[in-house]
C-alpha cells in the first residue's frame, strides 16, 4: 500500500501538491488522472525519494522509500523511460541495475523475456524506439520483483499490441496482490485496466473512487430513441418534454436522446402512445466524458477551441 498524508510541495511561490491524501491499496490496479501540471509526476517523483514535500509524507507499507533497506526489492517505477545510459545495451542496463541493488542477474534474462527484449538484449539502448525504450523501463521496474509498482505513462509509443499487453500485464500483476499506481492521460486505456481511480487537478484531491462509481458521480445517463417516423419523433418528443425531460436529436435523422426520464418510462410512454421504435437503449458515459467533466475547471494549460 501506499499512503500520502497531508503532501504538499511548492516551487517558489506555486503549489504543485496541495495537501494530498489519500491511500493506494494492494491487490487492484489504481489509476492516477489529472490535467497537465495537475501534479501527478511530482507525486510518483515524491513517493520514490526523487523529491522531497515541503509538508506531509509518503509511506510505502508503512516506511518512506528512504528508509527501505532494499528499494528495488520493494518499489519499481518507470518514471522516465529515457532516463538511462544510451549508450549501454539493454542487457548492461539491466544488469547493473541488478548489481547495485544486490538482486540476482538471472533476473535480467526473465524480465527481458516478460517485456519482449531478448532477441534485442545486445542492442544499445539509445537506438530504441520509444515503444521499446517503455518496454526497457517496465523491465527495470519488475527487476527486484516488487510488491508496488508505479508507472508513469506506461503505453506511450506502444503499439495497439503493445498497450494492450501492457493492460494485462498491470491486471495480472495486482492479482498477485501487488499495489499498482498508473498514470495516464488515455482515459479509455485506464477505463479498461484499471480498479479505482485518484484524481487531482491543481495538486487537490478531486476523486478517490472504484472506475463505475467515479463515471455515475460525474456524468448523466441517457437514454437513445430511434423512431422511423416524424410524426411519432415529435409526438415522443413533446411527451417526453411534459414530463420533465430534456431532448435533443442524436447522431442518426431517427434518433433522439433522452436525458431525466429513465428507459423504462420511455418504453411505457411510447407504448401509450402507439409508437413504433426501432431501438431504446440506455447509454452510461464514458470515463473520458466523466473525467472532463470533474476537471474542467482545473485544466491549466488548455487551449482554445
């Protein structure tokens, strides 16, 4: 587990973490959102001993990184795949790893072998594509087979096998009871791998909840119509409007969205009402559409439309 209490870090006179707590448990994989400049990579940096809070702490099972006796033992982290030698080959950068840490070398060839690496263990590791050098830095993490792990966008340049790999790999590794903290800004990837979710925007607390729960406390359920004919659409329509729903054409000439009434009573009515339809189904948003949602008033470094 991991547990920030109170975390706060400022640069002159901007607060990147702004009294941060919350907890990351074993056995799941959490998914860390928020905008650009939100504080995320400063909070992974601060939970590995890369900087150092202002107020409040990290504990990692209960002890900050810099009192664990055998860090890459405990904690793995790709925080920045390009932080390595380029010109040691990925077997080197493997291995001396190893040796600083006292892990044992046999583990460089299994965790070549985990990532995709062992026909290119030889290859300099300035000559790797991005995808790769993602793969590089996930084999560094699962070095000292730690029981927590953080990565950092771990399917940047990844392929749409790689990312998916990626995927199953976080799920199989929280099975095993591992903590698994993953930021992200590719809400659909994390809609699908990850458990729960902690969300901050402006280094604040904005969400601490399971992925189903998180997307019903941030947006609306609709529900779409389709109906063949106009008559029937604008009888639906009208209908539906006195009884304190909101309309507004779908994407389709014969579709209409329904949001405050449920399917149910939709059905009922249309049925009163002798209309014929073609389809009635609910939609539950998306966790990109619950996402911007929660943090459009913390979004610093937007653009305009």
């Amino acid at each position: 587990m991991i547990t920030l209490r109170g975390l706060t870090k400022r640069y002159g006179e901007k607060t990147v973490v702004d009294a941060l707590t919350c907890d990351v448990a074993a056995g799941q994989v959490t998914g860390f959102l928020g905008p650009n400049g939100a504080g995320k990579s400063t909070t992974m940096r601060m939970t590995v001993g890369l900087d150092h809070p202002q107020e409040g702490e990290v504990l990692v099972g209960g002890k900050r990184y810099a009192e664990l006796r055998n860090p890459l033992r405990e904690v793995g982290a790709l925080l920045d795949a390009k932080a390595l030698h380029p010109g040691r080959s990925a077997g080197r950068h493997l291995t001396a790893m190893a040796q600083s840490n006292g892990i044992p070398t046999s583990r460089v060839e299994e965790v070549l072998a985990t990532v995709g690496l062992s026909d290119v263990a030889g290859k300099r590791a300035g000559q790797f594509s991005l995808g790769m050098g993602q793969r590089l830095g996930i084999a560094g993490a699962l070095l000292g087979d730690p029981g927590t792990l953080l990565f950092d966008e771990p399917v940047n340049g990844l392929d749409p096998d790689g990312v998916r790999w990626v995927r199953q790999l976080m799920r199989s590794l929280a099975a095993e009871g591992r903590t698994v903290f993953v930021s992200s800004h590719l809400m659909s990837e994390m809609q699908l791998t990850a458990d729960h979710l902690i969300v901050i925007g402006k280094g604040k607390l904005l969400a601490d909840a399971p992925v189903a729960e998180f997307i019903a406390g941030n947006s609306r359920t609709t529900v779409s119509v389709r109906i063949p004919a106009d008559p029937d659409r604008a009888a639906l329509d009208a209908r539906l409007r006195a009884e304190g729903g909101l309309t507004h054409p779908g994407s389709s000439p014969d579709e209409l969205v329904v949001d405050g009434v449920d399917v149910t009573r939709i059905g009922d009515v249309a049925h009163e009402l002798g209309i014929r339809l073609h389809g009635l189904a609910e939609r539950t948003a998306s966790l990109e559409q619950a996402y911007m949602e929660l943090t459009a008033s913390s979004v610093e470094y937007g653009v305009s439309a």
